[in-house]
C-alpha cells in the first residue's frame, strides 16, 4: 500500500532550557578561568551534557554544538526515510548511520558541508532501487535539512536482511 505524504502547514515550537555550568569561582574573568560546560534541559526529557569542542577548551567527553548540528541533520532524515520506507511497503529492519561534518574555523566560521552515511538493512525482497531513492525525497522533506545553507549529501548502503 502507497499513500502519499501530504505536508499541512502548521507551525511547531520548541523550547529548551540552556545553563552554563561551567563558573569556576571567576566567571569569565578570562579565557581560561571559565569551563564551557552547559546543561540541556527542557520538558521532562534526559539532561545532555554538553561543552564546546576540545580545540575551543571543551571537554570531548561532552556533545558540543558541532557534534549535535551533525546529529540533528542525521535524525531529522532517518525520520523522514522510515516514515517514506512505511508508506512504501519496505520494511526497515535496521538503520545505523556514520554521519561527519566539516566545519571552517577563520573570520567567519561556518559548516561547509554534512555527509550522512546510513547502513540499512530491508527485508527480504523489498525494492532495493526505490529504498535507495527515497532517500532523495527524505532529503527534500527533511526540516532541518531545508533549514540549513550547506550541502548535506547520503551515501546509502542497502542491503537484505539474511533472516527471512
């Protein structure tokens, strides 16, 4: 069964809560008096620990900003494909993906581009080719991906499940 995805325009807000915890007694007397550790919070869900990256001080046990720009780009398509993969009858049995970004540092730092690189296992006998293209039509449904000014680029691998 195919049924076609119809977009109603509605809005969505989101709010979340973000707290620095990273004073050390002198707050941001200098750049090295200070941590950049933060707190994520907001509507009941888990707290996520972030801090910025390493090469700007941070703790690289924590998610800094780079590392969840990448991850929300990564999420927003993989909700996106399942959702088209369940109107197109292909059933996703698994989904892991290896996404990287690059960001530029220098006078006006900025992503030049995300590369999600998703590993999906479909049914036995499911469509490969239309699982490989729908990927394109997550791409243009995606939000965060419309919301973003650099290329992000899929290079699926499908393959069968070996369990029928």
């Amino acid at each position: 069964m195919h049924t076609e995805t119809k977009m109603i325009e509605r809005e969505h807000h989101y709010q979340v809560n973000v707290k620095w915890t990273g004073n050390k007694g002198n707050g941001t007397q200098s750049y090295k008096d200070y941590e950049r550790s933060y707190e994520i919070s907001g509507g009941g869900k888990p707290v996520i620990l972030g801090s910025s990256d390493p090469a700007f001080l941070g703790d690289a046990k924590c998610w800094n900003p780079e590392d969840l720009l990448v991850a929300v780009a990564s999420a927003c398509h993989k909700l996106w494909y399942l959702h088209l993969c369940s109107e197109a009858g292909i059933s996703v049995i698994s989904y892991v993906d290896r996404a990287h970004g690059t960001m530029r540092e220098g006078k006006k730092g900025c992503f030049t581009d995300i590369t999600l690189k998703p590993e999906i296992t479909i049914r036995p006998g499911d469509d490969i080719n239309r699982a490989q293209a729908l990927h394109h039509r997550a791409h243009d449904l995606c939000f965060i991906a419309n919301s973003l000014n650099f290329p992000i680029t899929c290079q699926p691998v499908i393959t069968h499940s070996q369990n029928g």
